[in-house]
C-alpha cells in the first residue's frame, strides 16, 4: 500500500524528534534512491551538487523546475519521507522563497530547506532584513501545506576557533504557537567554517 504524504511526513518529524542523530544520504535519482532504500535508510534527501552533477551542470546552475522534476522522481520511487536541498529558494524575493515551499509540497517531498547564501560572490550573504523576510515567507507556506512539513534554513557563517576541533551546540525553542526552532552550530574537524542549521517544522 502506498504510503501518503502526511504519514511520510509524520515519520520525518519523528527521526527529528528521537533521541539520537540519523543518517540520512543523497539520492541523486530514482535508481540511486531506491538502491539507498534498499540499504535500509529510514529517509532521503537530496543534493543541490549532485542535482547539477546529472546534469552535467555546476551546483547552482540548475533551474526549478528541473531540480523539482528529479525530486518527484527520487519521491515516487520509494515509500520513504523526502527531503530537498531548495539552494536559496530559486530566487531572492520572500515571495520566491514562499512558492518554492509550496512547489515542493506539491512534488510529494515533506521537508526542504533554504540558505541564506546569494550565490554572488561579491555579496555571499543575504542582508539580515531580506534574509529574515525570506525565512518568514518560507515558514508561511510551509505551515499552508495541509501536513507537517519540516522546513529547513541554513545559515552560513565563519568561525574564529582553532582547526582540529569539533564543536556542537544546540537549542530548541518555540518560534511561535505552532513552530519549534532547533538550531545547530557545527565547527567541522576539517574547516574553520560554521554552519548553522535551523529545522522549522509546523504542527501538525
């Protein structure tokens, strides 16, 4: 029996909500996703770098409705909850942002994220105003979709400390009534580079 959407998303919040951390690995089509179900992996999500690689394109250079057209592929494959990596959200309006949630929703993935990356090299980062606009209109239309889909914003920022350490702190808080905030800031082994990770999911 097919599994629907609002219990794939379901199962999504839930490896979010449990006590450990989960693995979750990057199918970059319908083959490779179902290979990784198969694996036993509980979810997928994909990879803004592999959905140009098939195309023989550089990360960034693929258009909407392309990386939505291999998302309702790698989706349709599998029973699992899929997630997408949404780059900056195919443009740099909020209202931008907004549609593309709601896009994906309609593609079957249950969770996607955007960044607070340009993608101009002269101004890599969003200004704070545009970028807390774009996030808002994003957790807007995901709370719109009908079931809990697990928003995702990824923030870019650099980090001071010494290399060879690996740092990890995190908190979860309530956003709104029905929006809890978890971030995550990771100072990578390998890189002075910070990555803060912020799940927004809507109740369901």
């Amino acid at each position: 029996m097919t599994t629907s959407q609002s219990d794939k998303a379901a199962r999504f919040r839930a490896l979010h909500q449990g006590a450990g951390a989960f693995v979750i690995p990057n199918p970059w089509d319908a083959g490779s996703a179902r290979i990784l179900a198969g694996l036993g992996f509980q979810a997928l999500t994909t990879s803004s770098g592999a959905s140009a690689g098939i195309l023989g394109r550089r990360d960034g250079k693929v258009r909407r409705e392309e990386v939505l057209a291999q998302c309702r592929g790698i989706v349709d494959a599998t029973d699992l909850p899929v997630a997408a990596d949404l780059e900056k959200g195919f443009g740099d309006e909020p209202k931008v942002a907004a549609e593309t949630i709601r896009l994906a929703a309609e593609v079957g993935l249950v969770g996607g994220s955007i960044e607070d990356a340009t993608g101009d090299k002269d101004k890599p980062l969003f200004d704070l105003g545009q970028a807390t606009e774009r996030v808002a209109a994003a957790a807007e239309a995901a709370r719109a979709v009908g079931f809990p889909f697990t928003f995702t914003l990824l923030k870019r920022r650099f980090c001071t400390l010494p290399r060879r350490k690996l740092v990890v702190f995190s908190s979860t808080s309530t956003f709104s009534s029905n929006i809890s905030l978890m971030v995550v800031w990771l100072c990578p082994v390998i890189s002075p580079k910070v990555r803060t990770h912020a799940a927004i999911t809507s109740s369901s």
